[in-house]
C-alpha cells in the first residue's frame, strides 16, 4: 500500500477532495492535527506579548508558587 500527502489550503478544497475520492471509490484517511486558533486564543496570546517581560516566570516557577499556596 502507497501513501499519499496532500496539503489542501482551506475547507473548500478538504470538502471537493474528500468528495472526490468518495465518487472514485478510493479509501482515505484524514489526519487532523492543524487547527486554527479561536478569537479568545489569540486574545491570550496577545495580551501575554504585552506583559512587562521583567515581571516573567517560567512554568515551574510558577508552579512552584501556586503549589506552595496549598500547604
């Protein structure tokens, strides 16, 4: 068995491959793992960007510290 990669640029051309594979008979697979970020994600990430970076902490800092609230 062969595999083949396609790259398709938007949901229109995912749709007519996907149909036209379907009348030709011929079996596929999709791998979905792209995604697109939502509105509220790219609002997180550019509020982040602004932030005063001397204020930053890295992950295991801050976890650190919200575990430290805990005891």
């Amino acid at each position: 068995m062969s595999t083949i990669t396609i790259h398709l640029k938007d949901k229109e051309e995912e749709t007519f491959m996907e149909n036209l594979l379907k009348k030709m008979k011929i079996r596929f697979e999709k791998q979905e793992d792209d995604f697109e970020l939502t509105d509220e994600m790219i609002e997180a990430i550019e509020t982040a960007l602004k932030q005063d970076r001397s204020q930053y902490v890295d992950g295991k800092e801050s976890l650190k510290r919200r575990v430290g609230l805990f005891y």
